[in-house]
C-alpha cells in the first residue's frame, strides 16, 4: 500500500512538473484514440436508422423494378407482376409506373427516377413525409437525401421535362437505394411527363414471410441474364446505404493507422526528452533504495497514466464526434445519434494507446533504470553517436551547414522518427491532392448530386483527418527541434564560443530538421500515392499535375523551416557562458 | 594610454546579476591591460569571479558597465555576430571542464574552429595535425575524448584553442580537473606557448601555474586587490620549483 501511494506521489509530481509535455503527450494520444474510435464506431453505424426507416414505411423485403430494354427484355409484365403470388411472399404493392425525368432546379440537371403514386398509403412501401403533403395534380415529392442534396424545400418550383411543378412533400423510403435520386407524381402527370411514346417502367414492392431469406428469393426470381427485371432484397438496399459510411471508415482507418504511426513517432521523441531529463530523478531514487524494477515502474506507470487518460478523452471525443462526421444521410429517418460503442472497440483503442506508450517508454525507462547510481546522479548528457562519414561531410560545408549535418548525425534516431513524422504529413498532403483531382469515389459525374453529396461527405472526413495529421505532425516537428535545441545546448554554446554566429547556429538547429525534412518530402510523394491506394482510390487513374506534386517539396521546407525557426532561434541565443558553466 | 600597447584592454568593468536585494556583483569595477606576449594569470578564491572576468574578456558575456577593447575594438557594445567574428580569429578558450566535443576525434576537436571559421578542410585538417604534434599527442589524433587522459584532453583543448592563430588565449582553471602529472604536461605546454610569443590570461587557483606568468593578479569579492610582477617565470623554472619535473 505504501509503495502504491509513493508510486502514485512520484508520478503525480513529474506530471505536474511536466505540464507542457504532458499535456502534449495526451493530446497526441487522444488525437489518436478519438480518430480509432471513430473508425470503429462506423461499424454498423446505418443499421439502427435504416430498421427505424424500414418500419416506419412498411419496407418491402424485395423491391423489384420491371425495365424491358435496360436488364434485358425476357419476361413479360404479367410475369413479373405475378410475383406477387410467387411462394414466400405475403404482401405486396404496385406495380406502379415509373421513368427517368430529368429535374432541372437553379442550373442543375438531374436525370430522376420518378414513380407515378396517387396515394402514399400503400400496403407495402408507404413513403413516409417528413414535411409537406403527398403529391397532387403539378406536385411533386421528393426523396429527402435528393431535396437536401439540391437545397429544395416545400414551395420551390422545379422544371420536370421542361413543365413546372411545385414541391408539395419530402419523404424517405427504404425501398430503394439512395444512389439513385427519387421523385414521386402522380399517375397521370408521370404518364403525360413521359411524353407521347412513354417507356414506362414498373416498381413492385413484396413483403415475405422470411424477410431474413429476401436475397435467396430475389436470386430464385431474378431469372436470366436477360430477364426484364432487377429484384434487390432489402439487405442490398441497406447495403448500398452504408456504402458512404463504408467509405469513410475506410479513409478513417487508413488515417488512424496514420496517426498511430506519426504518434509513435511523436511520443518517442517526447518521451525520450523526459526520459533523458530524468537521469538525475534516477539517480536519486536510486541512492534512497528503489529497484531498478520499481524505477522502470515509476517511468511507465507515468506515461501509460497518461496514455490512459488521453484514451479516455480521444474515445469520447471520437464517440461524440461520430454522428457529425457520419450522418447516416438524410435518406433515413433520424440521425445515427451516437453510435453504440462495442466494449471490443473501447478495449482495442485503449490497448493501442497502452502499446504505443509503452513501446515509446520502455526501452528509455529499462536504460535509466539500469545506469549506475553516480553516473545517474552526475546527470550525463546522454552519449552522442558518432558517423565518421557525415562528419567528414560536414566539413565541407562551411559553418551552418556543419553544425546541421553534425546536429543529425549524433542523434540518428530522432532523425527517423522526424522523417517517419514528416512523410506521412506529406503523404497526407499528397493523397488529399490526389483525391481532388480524382476522386476516391470516382462517382463526380454531371448531374449525379447525390454521389457528389456523398462525395462532399468523404471530402469532409478527409480533410479533418487530414486537418489532425498536420497538426500532430506540425506539434512532433516543433518538440523534436526542442528536443534537439536541448539535447545540442552545450555543443552549440561552443561552437559559439568558438567563433560559431547566432546565424550559423539557428541555422545549423533548423538545417538539423530541414535536411531529414527533404528526404521525407521526396519520400511523401510515393508514399502519398500508396495512401491514396489504401483509402480506395485508383492512383493510376489519378494523374494528378506533376507540377502540384514537385511543389510539395518547397512547401514542406517552407512549412518545416517556419516551425523550426522559432525554438532554433531561441536555441542559439541561450547566454554561452552558462550553459558551458553548468556543464 | 595603455590602449595603445595593449591587445587586450577593459576600464571599470562590472558584471552584475540579479536586481535590489539579491543583486550580486560578480565583476566590480576591474581594469586590466594586457600587452602583446605578456602571461596574465588571475587567481583568487572560488565564486571571487575569476572566471566570469575571463568571459567578459572574451565576449561570451555582457559587461553591465565598463569598456573592453581588443586591439583597440570596442567588444562591449558590438553586435553578437561581430563577436562571434571576432573570437574566431582573435581568440582562443581553454576551459577547465575541456569542452571538447564528445563524437569527435583528437583531430576533429582542434580543425573545428578553423572550419567554422570557413578554412578549407585540408589546410584545418593540416594545422589541427600541426597542433597535435605541437602537444605532443601525433599518436592520439584518430582517438576520442573518452580514450584520453584528463592532460590529454586538456592538451587537445589547448591545440583547438591555436586552431586560427589567436591573439589572445583566454585559459579557465585549465589544470583545475588534472591530477599532478596532467599539470605538469599543461604547465609546460603553456610555458611553450609564453616562449613563443602568445598572450595568455590564465584564471586559476593554482598557485604553479599562476607563477608561470609574467604578472599576477589576485582577485577577492569581484575586485582586484593586488597584482604582482613575476620576473621572467618561466614553466620550466618553476615546475622543478614545484619539484614536478618528471
């Protein structure tokens, strides 16, 4: 109990000490967390809205579209209509008439699938207004997600075909996927709309006594190849609903396993600067009798405290978040509220936190434990490596130039970690310009706004998950130039003493972060390309212009070198005479 | 007056920390002029500010009043780029603790200030094996820091600081971390270094190397409060006075 309470004094006090750092560490880990649980929390996220749509329209458990011409021309229309006797099925509505009308509304053109219902009060598939009334002579509804699409409301008046209609209702249905947009008029306006030789097509919606066996029933009714009809159960429509969902889980897990990696990266530099000014802590706990085990204890404990409590903060953020980022759209009923986390999901964010804390502190916190008591006591600068060739390099490259190439070379370590950090930021960058020019849906075809809207939706992941990359990479490159401002101080204060100007060393602290900058750059662009594979996008197809591409490499020196400017400068005007008095 | 035969010259210098109660004067009102060729040793108690003295002669500190002139150039008031200039060429350090960079080679240590002084590499790498032989330790060129002795260390430390030819060479306790046979190795290297012509000013609390110089100056309470001339001391005359002829 005693040594439980000294255990919690101990890292309770580091922690307070270390605000700066510590709050740096759980905001990285909750960066994390938050955009993992996100990705986990997508799972199923349209299940719970699509059954509330489904029950409230009296969903049919397969819905069938009757289009001579476009699936094949097998089959006659009395064939498909006695589907309604077919075995299995206890219910059913239509057929009703349906074509493509093309919606015209404030320069866009929309190719619709407009059916002919003169009542919503079927038996099977009843279109459920949200707002407005059902249709009526020169009255049109519309399918919610296409009204939100198009920014319509009650009382606009839309061209159907070149003829003007008001929109009277806005409705949701289950019985059709939202790709495609949806209009309901009635028979008789459907009928004159479809022009003097109409191609009329026919919906029919069945209710079966297995909604579970709706996808064996759909493919037994299907027929051939040429069969005149489609049949989708309504485990396919639910399906194509969470298609968006499915996307940007997709990009969210992509970006979580980013993140996990930048955080890695992160946390390893950061803890290796707290280890490294623990020495003397080590020292001193060590000459009043802890272990070399209960001091690597004290060590991890404090950092997987704060992974935890960074866990606890990015799982409900991430949970909060959910349901703004990945509104089951506005085809279902209801928003997803917050989606119901797994205990799975909590356990498996929690345990990538834990891993990643303990993976960055254990190695350091073995080493401190293990160095002897007076050389912890002494506080020794940790020892610098030493690369012949980089330091033959070097001499060649007048006074910044040395001291940058210098600065890498003894601490190799943190250079990876920097380029790791900063190739997948560039990555990042990369993958977002890729998807811009082609888009991971590849749906951004004119007139279809409902994928553009789906697209939007993907975009807007995207570009916050891209927002947080950059950020927590911006946040890794400032401390590890801290760290290495810290780590160089007595190296840098000699130089100055050796004729070494303010200049030179500033720009020698931040070439130390430029030169590892640069490689990352021209490493990013593959490995952005990669990204954008993994996300679902097609790179081939990309073809993104090759100038934007080669502009990243300046921008990221740029960027790189404003962040580092700053605590290189402050670096390089720390007072010589008493950093070389301390030592 | 002394300006003009001086290489090194402060007026009035002051060095003070802190505010109201708790300001300290390190530095109080201390003139010192030294000519070209001439050994200045200071010695005084710990904490009297020998040393803090040694970083106001060479510019790694502010005064807070006074003047310093080297070679008839102001140092107080020029910019830190100008210093930093200035020390490169003018200027040589020799610390207690060594300072000498842990990665780098013997050789390496002595080329650096001649490289960041933007010699080119072989002529640096040319004078720091000239040095090295000069010291004594052409066989230790290739070693780290960490395979030296303290004296060869120190030893190193002093060929760095002959790296760019300097003026004036600023040594700090430079046998205040050395056991009596390193001393001895650094006494007569700098008993060398005064036959040869090199202006020295040597903080320390070793009264062997104090009287290897040509004046002597003691310090107490940040203030100078005697100075005597040595007549001609020389490293060799007074090692064997020390009896550490070896």
């Amino acid at each position: 109990m005693g040594r439980l309470l000294l255990l919690a004094r101990l890292v309770v006090g580091d922690i307070k000490r270390r605000r700066l750092q510590s709050g740096l560490l759980l905001a990285m880990i909750a960066a994390t967390t938050a955009t993992l649980t996100l990705a986990l929390a997508l799972h199923g996220v349209t299940n719970d809205p699509f059954a509330r749509t489904r029950a409230a329209t009296r969903g049919p458990d397969v819905s069938g579209l009757f289009e001579p011409g476009f699936h094949g021309n097998a089959g006659t229309l009395a064939q498909f209509v006695a589907l309604r006797r077919a075995r299995g099925v206890v219910g059913a509505s239509g057929p009703y008439p349906v074509t493509r009308i093309e919606l015209s509304w404030r320069g866009a053109h929309v190719r619709t699938h407009a059916e002919g219902r003169d009542t919503d009060r079927s038996a099977i598939d009843r279109p459920l207004l949200t707002a407005g009334r059902w249709t009526a002579p020169g009255g049109v509804v519309i399918e919610r997600s296409f009204a939100d699409a198009l920014g319509l409301h009650i009382g606009d008046t839309v061209s159907l075909n070149g003829r003007r209609f008001a929109v009277r209702g806005i409705a949701v249905t289950s019985a059709v996927a939202t790709s495609d947009p949806l209009i309901w008029l009635t028979e008789r306006d459907l009928i004159a709309l479809a022009g003097e030789h109409p191609s009329l097509w026919y919906a029919l919606n069945l209710k079966l006594a297995d909604p579970a066996g709706a996808p064996a029933f759909a493919n037994a009714h299907a027929g051939g190849p040429d069969t005149a009809w489609a049949l989708e159960s309504w485990q396919a429509v639910r399906a194509d609903d969470s298609q968006t969902i499915f996307d940007e889980q997709q990009l969210l897990e992509v970006g979580s396993a980013l993140l996990v990696l930048i955080s890695i990266a992160g946390i390893a530099v950061l803890v290796g600067g707290r280890m490294a000014e623990q020495t003397r802590r080590v020292g001193l706990l060590k000459a009043v009798g802890a272990t070399p085990g209960g001091i690597a204890v004290v060590l991890l404990a404090e950092n997987v405290l704060l992974a935890l409590a960074g866990t606890v903060v990015g799982v409900a953020t991430g949970w909060l978040l959910a349901p703004v980022i990945t509104q089951p759209g506005a085809s279902l009923l209801g928003s997803a509220g917050s989606p119901a986390l797994a205990p799975g999901s909590v356990v498996l964010a929690v345990g990538v936190a834990i891993a990643v804390a303990t993976a960055a502190t254990i190695g350091p916190a073995l080493r401190g434990a293990r160095t002897s008591t007076i050389r912890a006591l002494n506080d020794p600068a940790r020892p610098p490596q030493r690369r012949p060739r980089l330091i033959a390099l070097s001499s060649h490259l007048g006074g910044a130039g040395l001291l940058a190439v210098r600065l890498i070379a003894r601490r190799p370590r943190r250079t990876l970690l920097g380029i790791v950090s900063v190739t997948i930021a560039v990555a990042t960058v990369i993958a977002t310009l890729i998807e811009r020019h082609a888009p991971v849906l590849g749906m951004r075809v004119a007139g279809n706004v409902l994928a553009a809207s789906r697209q939007t939706s993907l975009d807007h992941v995207g570009n916050v998950l891209s927002a947080i990359l950059l950020a927590v990479a911006a946040v890794n490159l400032v401390f590890a130039t801290w760290a290495t401002v810290l780590d160089a101080r007595r190296p840098t204060a000699l130089a100055r003493a050796l004729g070494a100007t303010p200049n030179q060393v500033t720009t020698g602290l931040a070439g130390a972060q430029l030169a590892p900058a640069l490689i990352a750059a021209i490493l990013g662009i593959p490995a952005g390309l990669v990204v954008f594979a993994v996300a679902g996008g097609n790179p081939l197809r990309a073809n993104p212009p090759v100038l934007w591409l080669i502009a990243v490499i300046p921008a990221t020196l740029i960027a790189v070198a404003a962040l580092t400017a700053i605590p290189a400068r402050i670096g390089a005007e720390r007072p010589v005479a008493e950093v070389l008095r301390s030592e | 007056m002394h300006e003009k035969t001086s290489v090194l010259s402060a007026q009035g210098l002051r060095k003070e920390y802190g505010k109201g109660a708790a300001l300290v004067r390190a530095v109080d009102d201390v003139s010192l002029d030294v000519a070209p060729g001439e050994s200045v040793a200071i010695v005084g108690p710990s904490g009297c500010g020998k040393s803090t003295l040694l970083y106001l002669l060479g510019g790694l500190e502010r005064p807070s009043a006074g003047t310093l002139a080297l070679e008839g150039r102001q140092l107080e008031q020029m910019p830190e780029t100008g210093l930093a200039r200035l020390r490169r060429h003018a200027l040589g350090f020799v610390f207690q603790a060594f300072h000498l960079v842990d990665e780098l080679t013997a050789l390496e240590n002595i080329e650096l200030p001649a490289l960041l002084a933007g010699s080119a590499p072989r002529a640096a790498r040319e004078r720091a094996r000239e040095l090295l032989d000069q010291v004594g330790l052409e066989d230790r060129a290739e070693h780290l820091p960490s395979a030296l002795s303290g004296g060869q260390r120190q030893r190193v430390a002093i060929a760095r600081a002959l790296a760019n030819a300097p003026l004036v060479v600023l040594a700090d306790e430079p046998t205040g971390n050395l056991d009596s046979t390193a001393t001895t190795e650094v006494l007569r290297l700098f008993g060398q270094l005064h036959a040869g012509g090199q202006t020295l000013v040597v903080v320390t609390h070793d009264e062997r190397i104090a009287a290897t110089a040509d004046r002597l100056i003691t310090m107490r309470d940040g203030r100078f409060v005697g100075e005597t001339k040595l007549a001609g001391g020389t490293a060799r005359g007074l090692t064997e006075m020390a009896g550490l002829e070896g």
